[in-house]
C-alpha cells in the first residue's frame, strides 16, 4: 500500500532544532505527556498498538500527541493536535486481554509537519522544538514565586502528596521545572497543550503562575465552606447524641410508650379488620406472647411479621363484578379474535353469576400451543369480570413451599405465594392465572403438583392451609386459571380438577386479522411510528405469515412484524418523510430471504414414501416416512430418532402388512428373503406420537408391492394388528400442516368425523377429507393398485370378524 504523506498547519510558532525525523504516532486521550515525565500507560486500540510494535523494533522512540476529543475512536489527522512530545520506551508487557501496558519517559518537544497514514498504524514527520532562554534578570524571581505559589498549593491541598515540594524545589532548570509542575497542578486538556506549544520557560512558568493562584483561590474557598459545614455538623451530632441519651434513661426508667404503642395499633387491627374466627384467636394469641418478649428478640421479629401477614391479606374485600353480559362480550371481542369457544365459556359464567351469587369460581385450563393468547385471554377475562388479576408463573417450580408456604421455624420464613400474591391482588375474588402448569417438577422437597390440589379443588379451597399462616383462607370466590401447553405431563389427579378449554393454533385468515386489529399497531406504537404514515397490506401479513414464522399463535408473526417497523424506523430517523405501504417486496427487502418454504410432498406418485401428518407443540407438520426393501433375511431397521412409541407402530404396521400379503401380490414367507428400512427424515430431531401407524403400513405396502403411493395424499391414525383405524388428536394442526404444504386428500379415522363439526369451512376449502376405519380402505384410497373393490371390502369384512381366511386377487 502507497503511504499517503499529508502536511500539517503549523498551531504554535516553533523553534527549529534540527533536521525532521520519523516516528510511529501514539494519540493520547485526556492526557498530554511532558519532557522529563515517566508514566505508565494502558494501550488498548489497534493502530496504537502496531505503533508500540514498530517503536519497539526501531530505536524504543515514539511520538505521544494528545486527540482534542477524547471519545473518538479513530480520531482524523485534523484531530490532533500538532505540539507533542517524543518519547522513549522503558517497558512494554502484553495483558491477556490483548491490551498493552507500556512505560514510557518524554525526552523532548517536536511539531508535526506531516502525517503518513500507513495501512495499520500513523507515522509523522517531526521537527524538534528547541527551549528558547532569554537572558532576563527576572528568571531566577521567576522560579523562587513560582517555587513559594506551589507549596502554598500543597498546603491548602490535602490531597497532593507533600514530599513532591522537596522534589521540585531541587530543580534548577526553568524549562524542566516548568514541565515537572504540570503533573502536579489540577487543570485541563486545553490549558496543558498550551503549555506543551510554548517553547519559552518564561513563559510557561508565568502561565503556571496564573493557574497555580486561580487554584489557591479555589481552595482557600472550599476550606472555608468546609469549616463552616462541618461546624454544622458538629451542633447536628451533639444534639443527636443527647437525644439518645434522654431515651435510654427513659427506658432505664421503665418507659416504653414507642413498644406499647405498636401493641396497642396491632391490638386495634385485630378489632377492625374483618378477620375469621379462627384467624381472630390466632392473632391474639400472637399478641399475648408479644407482649412479654423483648422488642430486640429474635423470637418478637417473628411474631410481628407473621402478624403483618395477617394483617395485610384480603379479609372480606371483594371486587365489584360486572353482571352486563353484553359488555364483558364487547371486551373479549375488542382483546381477541375468534376464540368463540372460550368467550362463549365465560359469558356462561357470568350468566350463572347473576343468577347465582355464591357461585363457587371455576377452574379452567387453557390449553394450546405457544403464543395462541392464553396468558392474555385471561387478562381480558379479568377485565370483563371486573376483576383484579394477579399471576403466577409454575414453570420449574418445584418446591412446595413454593405453594403451601414455610414452617414458622426460622427467621426467613415466608408464606407461599398463593398468599403472597392474593397480598399483590388485594380482593378475595380476583381473576388468579396459574402460568405454564405443565411445567411443574418435582425433588425431594416435595411434589408443588400435589399441594395444588388442595387449592384447584372447590370441594377444598374453602379451607386452604397455608404452612406459614397456619389458618384456614378460603380461596372459592378465586377464579383459577391454569395455562398449559399440553395435557400429558400434567398429573391426572391434578388434571381431574381442571375444566379443559383447548385453544387451537390460527388459520391464516385469522391470523392476517389479528395482525390488523392488534399486532400492527402495537408494534407500530412500541417503535414510535404511528402518526408516520406506515401500513401493511394484507398481501405482506400473509407473505410473513407463510414465509418467515411457523406456528399456531402468532408471537413470532409479532416478532417479524417488529422486525419490519425496526427498519422503517431507522429510515424515519434518518429523515424520510415518505409514507410507508408495506408489501410482500418490503417484506422480503426488510427481513432478508424468506426463511420458510412450506414442505410439500411429491409432485408425482412415488413407491415407498407416504406423507404422514403430525402433531407438535408449535402445531402441525407434514411427515415423510420412506421405507427401503432390501435383500436380506427379515431384519427390520428403524431409523430417525423415533420414540417407543412410533417404533411399536412400525412393527404393529409390519404385521399387518405381512397378513395382507397374498392382497398384496406377495409370497408368504416373503420376508424371509428381504430386510425393511423405515426412515423418517430430520433424524436429529425426536418424533413419537399414536397417529403414524396407518402411514408406516402404508409405505411399507407400497415399498413391498411396488405400487405407488398417490400424489398429494397426506394420512394419519394409528392401527391395530387386525387392521382397525383408531381416532387421533390434533386433527385442526394437522389440517394447518395439510393446507401449507399443498395436500389435496386427506386421509383421517372414521371416529374422528366428530372433529370436523368444528373445523372452519375455510380450513377444508381445497382439501378431500377422506374417514375410514380400516387398513385395507387406506390402501384403497392411497395406492394405485389394480386389485377390486369388491375384494378389499371382503377381505375388510373378513378381518372385522378376525376369522383367517386364504384369498387371492
């Protein structure tokens, strides 16, 4: 790289000492070194560490000027100052974290006249700035006021070591007196750097002289308010001290109105606040023993927190609940779209509510994959109640005193949080959501799913225990819900006392319309660009809906929407004024490529690989599973990371296939000869579910026959060794999953015709769902075989009555 040589403005009139030298080029941020000064310096950026690295390997010297503003990075040439000081290079150590700890002595003044940007580090020109000494008698006066203003300096400055005064006093040079006293003088950058460009002593020491007196002045007035702070002070303490003194002789008198007057308040509370029975007897028993303990006890500290507790629960304060059906149906459509099942739910609870005032609250789980809006539906629920809400989140908690609270044995007891957070509510009827109760766990500090049983029951909530309160609260008025994203890992007692609300993923329709109704424009006020004159159009809602998130709920389409008004706003910020119409090409400038291509299945009909429909927490998926016949001897190989589960299907599939062998067109021992791989893609990622059994003998017929299975047919349902089709779940997802990924026929158990009442129209709308209750209707359904109907509906009546019978095509 050719060195780019600028030349510099000469800042200061300079002395010329010689011919110019080079030197690697070290700036220096809110410090300027002088001659004679030795100082340690911590190296961090890059340019000035390479210039440490040429200075060592050429003569140790080095040129130190300072930046004029310190918070550059990168400072320009025009950035620094031309007067500095060369230096030379006592130690240098490399830290561990790359930085460079250097020891350096200034040696000399020099000027700048040009700067040789080189590719990693700055080189300069310097030309030498020479002491100009003039012959003046007044020098030697000069240097004994400017010698007398220092020390009166130290006096007045507690903090400047006093052994510096011996040290400069045995200077005799002017200029190295001049430049000594700097580093001990408090002044700023600009008043240093003029000092460094002044090549006359004289004339820094009468500088020197002029700062040296404004600091004196300064310091004789910080004395002086000190002195007069401190006299304060001092009338503050006495009287303080003799206050203290006044109440330990009252005590020692036997005075204790502060103590007595506390019981006295707790006492009064104990007769004012509404409190049970049973909580009654209790607090006053608290009290007795109060009274007899010393206030400074460990055993009183106890006493008086368990009674604030008490104290400060819900007794008897109630929240005044909407009967306006009405209106609670306004407020859950305004906060969430669809969801018909859940509004309808809540509309009946209030309805029974006003027909019924001691309805015990009911306890409801939403269930459904993240994102779905569980946590804010029961906000909204809250809201239409006219209830508080308080929340409290089970996911990892597994300690139940978590729950039920600690034992009033040692100081840091505390009530558990169901307490604590009717505490944070404030009412005995507030809408209390128990987060994520499928995430509960459990050690050897007990089992937090079996204490809520007690507290989900409203056969036993009337009398909840808590272990710190050691009082019966009842919690029936609460209304409990529970959130959860799915069922099988929430224990079935626990799951016995809860009313089952499923909340299934979004369509795209329904999610392009939350999107418009909500999301958008939360996310346009959360980045400040709602008065701006940015929308979205339908077209790019569904463009990132299909391409660049895939779930059932929409908290990652919120995510990307997020993304999109990042980026406008940056341009916003940086002075556009257009209005922004956001479409699928914005889309795609603004989050990059798309991140999502829908899974479709095969084009064209294919032997051995059937798509199968699957179910996950983050809803539905397309499935391939491919299935190789190999010469062998019979072995079965199963590979992709199935669970138990998905293996004992595949071998359920197997049978099956082996009793179906003359349909088939196969020998009977034809397995003796051949071994199966069933492979399911993504091995890396864990796949086990009850709804692959029909897909799995499907492709092993087809792979075994060598008849294809059709194009764009996706099947899902478990089978039985006789060949029976049993009902699965998920049945909306997996539709989702069928619908992105192009599907055209749908193969699904006859039991599941149920299901179907309640999926959307437009969920179908494109796609032949077929029910069946046999294996032999699938393969009908699936392969293209030549084999009759006539002979699968007997071979089906055959297998239904579970006889064993020989029949040919």
């Amino acid at each position: 790289m050719k060195d780019e040589k600028k030349p510099v403005k000469k800042s200061v009139r300079s002395v010329k000492g010689g011919g110019l030298k080079r030197f690697p080029l070290l700036t220096l941020r809110d410090m300027v070194i002088f001659p004679h000064m030795v100082v340690p310096l911590f190296v961090g950026r890059e340019k000035s560490v390479r210039a440490l690295e040429i200075s060592m390997s050429s003569g140790k010297e080095v040129f130190l000027a300072a930046q004029m503003t310190a918070s550059t990075e990168d400072p320009s040439t025009d950035e620094i100052y031309s007067v500095g000081t060369v230096c030379q290079i006592l130690q240098l150590l490399k830290l561990p974290d790359g930085t460079v700890k250097v020891l350096i002595e200034g040696k000399r003044r020099g000027e700048i006249t040009a700067f040789i940007n080189l590719q990693d580090y700055l080189q300069v020109d310097v030309r030498d700035i020479v002491d100009t000494i003039d012959g003046s008698n007044e020098l030697d006066s000069l240097v004994r006021v400017v010698t007398a203003s220092f020390e009166n300096y130290l006096k007045l400055n507690i903090n400047a070591p006093q052994e510096n005064l011996e040290s400069i006093k045995s200077i005799k040079d002017p200029g190295q007196l001049a430049d000594s006293l700097v580093s001990h003088i408090s002044m700023k950058l600009p008043d240093k750097q003029a000092l460094l460009s002044m090549p006359s002593p004289v004339q820094r020491l009468e500088r020197l002289l002029v700062l040296m007196e404004g600091e004196i002045e300064i310091l004789q007035i910080d004395k002086k308010i000190k002195a007069r702070v401190k006299k304060q002070i001092e009338k503050t303490q006495k009287e303080y001290y003799l206050n203290e003194q006044m109440r330990a002789i009252q005590k020692e008198l036997g005075n204790k109105d502060d103590y007595k007057q506390e019981i006295r308040e707790l006492e009064e509370k104990v007769q004012t606040i509404p409190l049970s029975e049973e909580a009654k007897k209790k607090a006053l028993a608290e009290l007795k023993k109060l009274q007899y303990m010393s206030p400074m006890s460990a055993e009183a500290a106890v006493s008086r927190n368990y009674l604030d507790w008490l104290f400060t629960l819900p007794w008897g304060k109630l929240s005044e609940e909407l009967d306006d059906l009405l209106q609670a149906e306004e407020v859950l459509n305004a906060d969430h779209y669809g969801l018909e099942k859940v509004k309808e739910r809540i509309i009946e609870f209030l309805a029974v509510r006003s027909l019924v005032k001691d309805l015990k609250g009911p306890i409801l789980c939403l269930v459904g994959p993240p994102g779905v809006g569980k946590t804010s539906l029961a906000r909204s629920i809250a809201r239409a109640t006219g209830r508080n809400f308080v929340k409290m989140s089970l996911g990892g908690v597994r300690d139940e005193a978590e729950i039920r609270g600690h034992r009033r044995t040692y100081i840091g007891s505390m009530p558990g949080r169901i307490v604590q957070s009717l505490k944070k509510a404030g009412t005995n009827n507030p809408v209390f959501l128990l987060d994520e109760i499928d995430k509960l766990s459990s050690d050897f500090r007990g089992d937090p799913a079996s204490a809520l049983l007690e507290v989900l029951d409203p056969e036993q909530n009337l009398v909840f225990s808590d272990h710190f309160m050691d009082i019966d609260y009842d919690l029936s008025r609460v209304m409990f819900i529970t959130t959860a994203n799915s069922l099988h890992s929430i224990p079935r007692p626990l799951l016995d006392r809860l009313e089952i609300v499923k909340l299934e993923g979004y369509t795209e329709k329904e999610k392009v319309e939350i999107a418009k109704r909500h999301l958008v424009r939360k996310q346009l006020v959360a980045n400040g660009l709602l008065d701006r004159g940015v929308s979205f159009n339908d077209s790019a809602l569904s463009e990132i809906i299909r391409h660049y998130t895939r779930e059932s709920g929409v908290r990652n389409l919120e995510r990307e929407i997020s993304g999109v008004c990042r980026k406008v706003a940056r341009l916003v910020a940086a002075g556009s004024r257009k209005k922004f119409v956001i479409r699928p090409v914005q889309v795609r400038e603004f989050l990059g490529a798309r991140k999502i291509v829908p899974t479709s299945p095969e084009l064209g009909e294919a032997t051995g690989l059937v798509t199968g429909l699957a179910w996950t927490e983050t809803g539905g998926d397309l499935l391939s599973i491919e299935v190789a016949v190999l010469p062998g001897n019979g072995k079965l190989t199963i590979t992709g990371k199935l669970g138990d589960v998905m293996q004992e299907s595949a071998h359920a599939a197997l049978s099956y296939v082996r009793s179906r062998a003359q349909m088939l067109g196969l020998a009977r021992d034809f397995y003796k000869n051949y071994d199966l791989h069933i492979h399911v893609p993504e091995g890396a990622i864990p796949k086990d579910g009850p709804s692959a059994g029909i897909t799995m003998a499907t492709a092993i017929a087809s792979a075994l026959s060598g008849m294809p299975v059709r194009a764009r047919i996706a099947m899902t349902g478990e089978i039985t060794l006789r060949g029976r089709v049993l009902p699965i779940g998920g049945l909306k997802e997996k539709l989702l999953a069928a619908r992105r990924g192009q599907i055209r026929t749908v193969i699904i158990p006859q039991e599941n015709q149920k299901d179907l009442d309640e999926i959307p129209d437009e969920l179908l709308k494109g796609v032949t769902v077929k029910l069946v209750s046999h294996m032999d209707e699938v393969l009908a359904a699936s392969l293209s075989g030549d084999f009759s109907a006539s002979w699968l509906l007997a071979a089906s009546d055959v297998s239904r009555k579970g006889s064993e019978t020989s029949l040919s095509h």
